[in-house]
C-alpha cells in the first residue's frame, strides 16, 4: 500500500496522474535483470508494465522506429514514443506532458546509476530526444 500511495503521489508532482499513464511495452531478452530492473522502475513510478521477451532487441528496436546508434539492452513503447535503455521515469513523464514531436527518448548503452544500473559508480549519463529525422538532442543531463 504504501509503494501505490508514492507511486500516486510522484505523479501528481510531476502533473500526470496515475490513472492517466499509459502502458509501458518492455521488450527485452528473458535473460535480462537489468531490463527487468528498469521495468520495476517503471512500475515503482505509477505506470503500468508490460514486458515482452523477444530474441531479436535490435530488430524490435528498428521495427519500433528507434535508430541502432542509440541502442541499449531493452526498447520500450508507451503512447506514440519509445524509449530506448535505462531512461528515468521522471523523464518519461517529461515526454508524455510536453508531448514533443519527436521518435521518443534514448539513454544510449548501460549507463552506471541510471534506473535498472544502480551500483555504487554512478556516470554521468544524457537522455536524448531523438528526433524524427534520426538527430537527437540532449533532453536531461543526469
């Protein structure tokens, strides 16, 4: 009870209710922690998860419209966006409320620290918004 109450209240802060997130599909190897890590972030932040196990990431990731060069372990859709690797919560929440025309949000690799890659070296690590053309600029510094 008391995770759904933060996970209410988190939402609230960043104007998106709960109620109105949208399912997150998490399509990621079975073999996977950190994917599955990063889906209980999700999770933990109010959105309601779907995980998907598939073979083929990369192709998923190409099939959704995401470019190879911001690849990460696992590729998510939520709404008309997807998001590529370890992106936070916060951010996706960002996304979802400036809706900005864009192919979604990528935090390219497997940065240490990000959501999904907690360890005692945190990186500094950038989350792009990738753009329709397949540029990306720098949406959150972390």
């Amino acid at each position: 009870m008391k995770a759904l109450t933060a996970a209410l209240l988190a939402a609230a802060a960043f104007g998106v209710a709960a109620a109105d997130l949208p399912e997150v599909e998490v399509y990621k190897s079975p073999y996977c922690g950190c994917c599955t890590e990063w889906a209980k972030h999700m999770a933990d932040h109010g959105f309601r998860v779907k995980a998907i196990n598939v073979d083929d990431v990369p192709g998923t990731r190409a099939r959704l419209g995401m470019p190879e060069r911001y690849g990460s372990c696992h590729t998510a859709k939520i709404g008309n966006y997807v998001i590529e690797g370890h992106v936070p919560a916060d951010d996706v929440k960002r996304l979802l409320r400036e809706k900005p025309k864009a192919v979604g949000l990528a935090a390219p690799g497997m940065p240490g620290g990000s959501p999904g890659m907690e360890s005692a070296k945190k990186e500094p690590y950038d989350v792009l918004l990738v753009e329709k053309s397949g540029g990306a600029k720098v949406f959150a510094r972390h």
